[in-house]
C-alpha cells in the first residue's frame, strides 16, 4: 500500500512539474520584478556567463527558457515571447524616453556587431536613476550603473553595435502581422522559399511550388534548300527536352510567300541582313531565308536565291 502511495505521490508531483513548465511557456505572466531582484542577487554569483545570467533572471520571473549562446538567446525569445526592438542610443546611453513603448525594467537586451554579423552580449534591463537603464550583466558587471556601450567586440575589437530589446510586456496584446519577402525564387528545376517575417521578430518559411517549363524550339539539325531537318521543344530554363524530335521541312527560298523564287526573294534577304528585320518577322519566314541552313540571314543566303531564280541551282 505504501508503494502504491509513493507511485502516486510522484506521479501527482511530475504532473504539476508539467503543469508549472507550461504555464512558465508564456511571457503573459512574466514578472519582470521577481527577474530584477534575481539579478539584484546573483550578478555577482559567478554562475554561467551573460546568456546564462540571462536567462536565470529570466526563468526566476516566470519564463521557462534556458540558452548559454547569445544568439540562440535572441532567437528564441523574440516573436514568441515577446516583442523585438532596435534600440536608440544616446552615445554610450540609453534612454527609456528615447525606447518608449521598446524598453522597460525586466526585459532583455542584446548586443549585435554589426561588424561581425551576430550578437555577442545579453544583459538585463533595469531602472537606472535619470531615465538611464541599468546594466544588469554577468560577466564584467555593471550593478546600478548606466549603460556603457564603448567598449569594443570581444571578437573583432570594432564598437559598432546595434542594440536590440525584447520586449516582454508587449506578448499578450500582439498580433502577428506579417511582410512577405521571396527568400528563394521558385524555377522550373527547383521550389522556392517565400519568408513571412512580423515586426516583432517572428517568422516562418513557406515553399513554393516549382514554375512550369518554359518551352522553345531548339533545331537540332536546321533545314536548307537542300534536306530537312529535325526540331524538338525544351526548356530555356533548365534546358530539359519535353518533346520528342520532329521533321522540319526544307527550306522554300520563298521568303516573300508568293510562290516565286526570284530577285524579289534575294533582295529581302539583304535588306533584312543590314537591319530591316521587320520584312522577315516569322520563323517560317526565316526558316526559308536562311537557304543554307547555317541560321543565319545575309548574303549568302541571297545569292544562292538569285541562283535558283535563274536555274543554276534546283531544288
């Protein structure tokens, strides 16, 4: 019987561990003093480094997370639990009056070089004197102080930093609203990305299905006034054949579509090859230009007309 309790008191306890990570899983019931006053204790406690701090102060408020990359940190913070926001700096400062509606004691704040291309610190954000925020950091802390951000990246050395912020008060009033921007254009071989990104840092990828083949003829043997030849549709995207190959009549050398062969015929040839493209605007219409089969259109293609207008060459 004593067993059976035991069985059921555990059970009873990992249920409303449970129950108490999922109701810690929302930023709705973030209390961003209990966070504060963990900071207020432990910045100098030597305890894991600042996405850690971080993230301690941060479960101590009620959000269940726990990242020891600062980037991670970010990531998996903004859009769902709460708001991200490029803060404004005052040279080393930063105001709440300057962030209103960004900032306010309790929320996280992160370093990103913008030389380096990633985010590099977390501190959390406190209620300085003068409007200032207070610098609650873990490593190399500034307890009740103003932020500093002069110094340089501890990978690169550059100070050129952007400041973000999630704001976490904002989560319970926030409706997504997203922007989409095509990450990945969607081809004939392969499907695209479309990217739907919120102001508030959250987003989400959709694929897009691949575009249909763009088909043109390709001749693989071009016709004359002398044999056929053969044609076949492929893409001029990806160049994929989509059709089987089929015969080309020969060349007709009757450019002008009179049922002559003659002068007439050779001289739109050589108009057409000093820039008079209009006069042969069809491809049958090129197709019995180009006498010779060399896909081209010039001179040569106009005297063998004038030579089958006199009957020295029959087809």
């Amino acid at each position: 019987m004593k067993r059976v309790i035991s069985v059921f008191v555990a059970l009873t306890m990992i249920v409303s561990a449970f129950a108490f990570a999922s109701t810690n899983a929302s930023a709705v019931d973030y209390n961003p003093q209990s966070a504060l006053d963990y900071a207020e204790e432990n910045w100098d406690n030597g305890i894991e480094l600042c996405a850690g701090f971080v993230s301690n102060c941060l479960q101590a408020g009620g959000i269940n997370v726990m990242e020891r990359s600062v980037g991670n940190l970010f990531n998996a913070l903004k859009g769902t639990y709460g708001t991200a926001h490029v803060l404004k700096t005052d040279g080393p400062y930063i105001y709440f009056d300057d962030n209103a509606g960004k900032l306010s004691p309790g929320d996280p704040v992160f370093y990103y070089c913008n030389s380096c291309k990633s985010f590099q610190h977390a501190i959390l954000c406190g209620d300085g004197e003068d409007g200032l925020m207070t610098d609650y950091a873990h490593n190399n802390p500034h307890h009740n102080t103003t932020t500093y951000i002069s110094w340089g990246c501890p990978e690169c050395g550059d100070i050129n930093w952007t400041m973000y912020a999630i704001s976490l008060s904002s989560t319970s009033n926030h409706v997504h609203s997203y922007t989409k921007t095509v990450t990945k254009k969607a081809t004939c071989s392969s499907t695209g990305i479309d990217t739907y990104i919120c102001a508030c840092g959250h987003s989400y990828n959709v694929t897009t299905p691949k575009t249909e083949h763009t088909a043109v003829w390709v001749y693989s043997e071009r016709p004359s006034v002398y044999n056929t030849g053969l044609k076949h549709m492929e893409c001029s995207v990806c160049h994929k054949t989509i059709s089987t190959p089929s015969l080309v009549a020969k060349s007709t050398a009757d450019v002008n579509g009179d049922g002559k062969v003659n002068s007439a015929d050779a001289l739109l040839i050589l108009r057409y090859s000093i820039g008079f493209n209009e006069l042969i605007s069809s491809q049958t219409a090129f197709l019995n230009a180009d006498v010779n089969g060399d896909g081209k259109v010039n001179s040569a293609d106009a005297l063998i007309v004038l030579r089958i207008s006199i009957g020295v060459l029959s087809i």
